[in-house]
C-alpha cells in the first residue's frame, strides 16, 4: 500500500537567527522563540500551523561550527530551506521498513530542546538515506513529550495559512529519485513538467506533500544551488483555504498554477532568498 507522509516540519537556516526572524516578521509571518538544541550549538525559532506542523528557523550559536552540526553548509552559506521531517507513530518499525529496502538508516536516536520557560521537550528522530538529515528523504521524528509542548499554532497565521503542504526537494538526478520515493513509499508515476515561473524541470506525486525539482539548463539558479549545498529542500509551499486573501494580505507575487492549483509567492528579497509559496 501507498505510504501517506504528515510533515511535522521544514527547516530554513541562515547564518543568525535573528535576521531571519526579522525578515519572516516583515513579511506578516512572525514567529516564536524556542530555545536551545541539545547539541549546544544550534537554536531556532518556530511558525506553528493549525494542523500540527511547522517551519523551524534554525542558525548557530557559535558561528564556524558547520562541519560538526546539521546543516552546517545551509547555516554558514545562508542556504535557506535545507531539510524536512515527518511525523511517525513507530520509528524503529518504520526504521526496520526502511533497512529491509535497502534504505541507510541511522536511529532512532533520543534528542531534546529546552524552551525559553524551562521547558523540556524531548523526541526521538531516526535519519533517513546517505545525504544530510532530511535533504531527500525525510527523517522521522516521534514525540515523547506532549506534542502540544514542541509546537502551537503561532497567533500570527490563525486562520489564513494551514501548514506546510509541499516540499520541492532540489535533486540531481530527477529520474533516480523519482525511483527511490516510488520504491520506499510505493507511490505511483508522477506527474512530470517543465515549469517556467519555478524555472525547473518537477515531477510532482499526485495525493502526496512531494514534488522533485530538477534544473533545467546548465548554470541556472537550481544548478547553482545543487552545486553549493547538494540535494535538499530548495522550496516549501503553505496551505490555505482562501488563496485570494491569503494572496493580497500577505502580497504574493507570481501567482501561477501548480499542478491544477494555484500558487504564489513571498517576495524571496524580502526572505533572505528563501522560496517560500502559498498553495490553495
């Protein structure tokens, strides 16, 4: 059967957190503080949505610390969007899946962070594949504590942005990775296009929060990117249920269609370079 994937959350990075905090403020998304990883070194700051997930802006405390942390090259390189997780009711069940597939896994492994009030959240996470954690497949993330203390709906999105609804993940080899997804989920064929807004080649799995992104001519934006950071997350599209107001209140440009939806865009100029899109 089809694996149905719920995206717990997507990570943006920059080389200070409190710049992108500004610039995500600027745009009408401001987001909340929360604290400290449990590796010392990364911190991060939260956009909850309605349906449970979110987007987590991450940087380093101790900047030139990016061969010993995740992310590091998105964090020192102001990458932006650089991995995704999903949520998982058994990460060693799914883990052993995954290993029986062929798939490189590594986990579960316990992690924690300790919110601004004292708080402390703790997860289980299990990494998926031979990249960085979460660039093409997703890691796997399971609650310990009550979800309800790792992420709320932040006040700033309450009824006009859903959560995050797509991931386009930035890969080298379109049609490799278009085998792996339908090997390790058992999606059917995507839909494939070229697309001149995006400036990519995409395959999108139709009932699914993936769509691939390929370059299209040597030296474009995504060929660039690839070559800087390798394959990962390259954009991130929210979900609404009023695109239209969701379009003049937040001041979307490009508006075009996504496979049969429409979608627009943040001013990536005003987001660090981030792509960041609403979708109906």
């Amino acid at each position: 059967m089809p694996t149905i994937l719920a995206i717990d959350h997507v990570t943006i990075a920059g080389p200070a957190l409190a710049p992108l905090e500004q610039a995500f403020a600027g745009v009408g998304l401001p987001t909340d503080y929360g604290g400290t990883h449990s590796n010392g070194v990364t911190h991060m700051a939260l956009l909850g949505f309605a349906d449970g997930s979110y987007i987590e802006l991450i940087s380093s405390l101790e900047p030139g610390l990016k061969e010993t942390i995740f992310w590091g090259e998105h964090i020192a390189g102001n990458g932006g969007p650089c991995a995704w997780a999903i949520q998982s009711d058994d990460v060693a069940a799914e883990a052993a899946r995954l290993e029986a597939l062929g798939v490189t896994v590594k986990g579960p492994e316990y992690m924690h962070r300790r919110r601004p009030d004292g708080l402390l959240i703790e997860w289980d996470l299990a990494f998926l594949g031979d990249e960085g954690a979460g660039a093409t497949l997703p890691f796997m993330i399971k609650d310990i504590t009550p979800r309800e203390w790792r992420v709320q709906p932040s006040a700033s999105v309450a009824g006009r942005l859903s959560g995050v609804a797509q991931v386009i993940l930035g890969v080298a080899h379109l049609a490799d990775s278009i085998d792996l997804f339908r090997r390790v989920y058992g999606w059917s064929a995507p839909q494939l296009r070229d697309d001149s807004v995006f400036q990519a080649r995409l395959a999108h799995f139709a009932g699914t929060p993936v769509t691939l992104a390929a370059s299209l001519v040597k030296d474009d934006w995504l060929a660039v990117r690839l070559a800087r950071f390798g394959p990962s997350p390259c954009a991130y599209l929210l979900g609404t249920n009023d695109f239209e107001t969701a379009q003049r209140e937040f001041d979307l440009i490009s508006p075009a269609d996504w496979f049969g939806r429409p979608v627009a865009w943040f001013d990536p100029g005003r987001l660090k370079g981030v792509k960041l899109g609403v979708i109906a």
